[in-house]
C-alpha cells in the first residue's frame, strides 16, 4: 500500500511546509505603534513566515506554516501581549 504524503493520517516525517494565510480580526490598531507591536507580537511565533497589518483597518494577515503553529495559537499571542481578537473587522 502507497501512502499518500498529502493525506492527514500519513504520520511520515516531512521537511515541507504546509503554508497557509489567516486574517486575525483585532480590537485596538488604531495607531502604527499599536499595529508594530502586534506584528512584533506575531512574528515570535514559530512557525510564523510572514505578517501585515494597517492602523485603523483592524486586520492582519499572517502567513504561516501549519505543520508548526494554527490560529488558535496566533489568538493566544495576540492576548498575552495585551489585544482582543476581534468577531469581525473594523469598517
């Protein structure tokens, strides 16, 4: 039998990553400093390739390798350095 490395019960070691893109609605970037420290915030989290974000928007975009982290733990670092993830985005 085959094993399809693509398959989520296949438990074989890869070295590829498995890239995907959340947008983290977030209470209180209202200002650019705010938005930095949310993304420095971010940025510490293995796994985590990339992310953007814009005052005022209450938005940011974080690319990351899910083999390595999920959202949940995104949300997680957002509320230890001091922010609300938001239900939705600020219009």
């Amino acid at each position: 039998m085959s094993l399809d490395p693509s398959d989520p019960h296949d438990l074989r070691p890869t070295e590829e990553a498995a890239i995907e893109t959340a947008h983290l609605a977030v209470d209180g970037l209202t200002e650019k400093d705010s938005v930095q420290k949310a993304v420095d915030v971010l940025k510490q989290v293995d796994g985590v390739q990339d992310v953007h974000g814009e005052k005022g928007g209450g938005v940011i975009s974080v690319t990351f390798d899910a083999r390595k982290t999920h959202v949940p733990a995104l949300h997680d670092a957002l509320l230890r350095s001091g922010y609300t993830p938001a239900s939705t985005a600020a219009d």
